[in-house]
C-alpha cells in the first residue's frame, strides 16, 4: 500500500464509529432541557397545543423542532410535570 492510503487507514482505524441518529424522544429531550436551560417555558394545552413563553427567545430552529417533535414533545412535558389527561 503506498504510504497515503496507510495513513488514511490508521486515521479510519482510531476515529470512533458514528453514532445513529438520535430518536425523536431523544431529540425531544434534548429540545426541552435546551429550551429550559435558555430561560423558556412550555405550557401543553388541550389537543396537545404547545406555548412557550417568552416567544422572543425562540429561534426559527426551536419553531421548527417543536413542530416536528410536536406530540414527543408534549408527552415528555406532561410526563416531567406529573399531569394527568382525561381524553
């Protein structure tokens, strides 16, 4: 093997291997201690409606992650806050 493509193993051979993309209750989790550590506050209403307050503090980013992470998000809340739903 030429002298590159050794060098290129050994560096392959020692990075960790990648880790899996992580799951929308992980990404969830992550959102909310985020989001908590940042001074916002969420409120799950009925029909799994999401306030957060302050508005102001929420980036395009946080917008876009609590719609698609929209009803992981809101069990986890309920389930951190020991609510109790009757549908």
């Amino acid at each position: 093997m030429p002298a590159q493509e050794l060098a290129n193993a050994s560096v392959k051979a020692t990075m960790p291997p990648e880790a899996p993309p992580a799951q929308p209750a992980e990404r969830a989790r992550i959102l909310l201690d985020s989001l908590h550590q940042r001074g916002i506050r969420l409120e799950v209403g009925s029909k799994g409606r999401i306030s957060a307050r302050p508005a102001r503090l929420l980036t395009d980013q946080d917008k876009q992650s609590l719609i698609a992470l929209k009803a992981f998000v809101a069990a986890l809340w309920k389930e951190r806050n020991d609510v109790w739903v009757v549908e």
